[in-house]
C-alpha cells in the first residue's frame, strides 16, 4: 500500500513519526516527510500513525 499526505491538511504536529518513524518523519522546518512512501499491506503500525494523525492528513491506498 502507499501512503499519501494531504499537505494542505497536515500541521506537522508528529504523532505519526512518534508512532512510525520507519515511514514518517518531522523535518527541522515542521514539515512532514515521507522516510518511506510505500508500506505492507494492512502494516498496523502504518494503520495506527494514518489513524492518529488529528489533521486526517495521512491516508493510504491500495497498490
């Protein structure tokens, strides 16, 4: 599956690189960079970091 950020949505809070910093990371401007755009289909830790995020900005889709 590949993870998609709604940049607009996103305010680089960092509970997802928290929560899966394999995947997610807050640069030093506060913004959100994807370490790894792709994930394992149903990844719980991708799954909880999508679910967490207050912004709704991460998403993930099939591939």
């Amino acid at each position: 599956m590949r993870i998609v950020v709604d940049r607009e949505r996103c305010s680089g809070i960092g509970i997802c690189e928290s929560l899966d910093p394999e995947h997610f990371e807050i640069d030093d401007n506060g913004a959100l960079v994807l370490v790894s755009e792709m994930a394992d289909d149903g990844d719980d830790t991708v799954m909880k970091a999508v679910r967490a995020c207050p912004a709704v900005a991460l998403s993930v889709v099939s591939e």
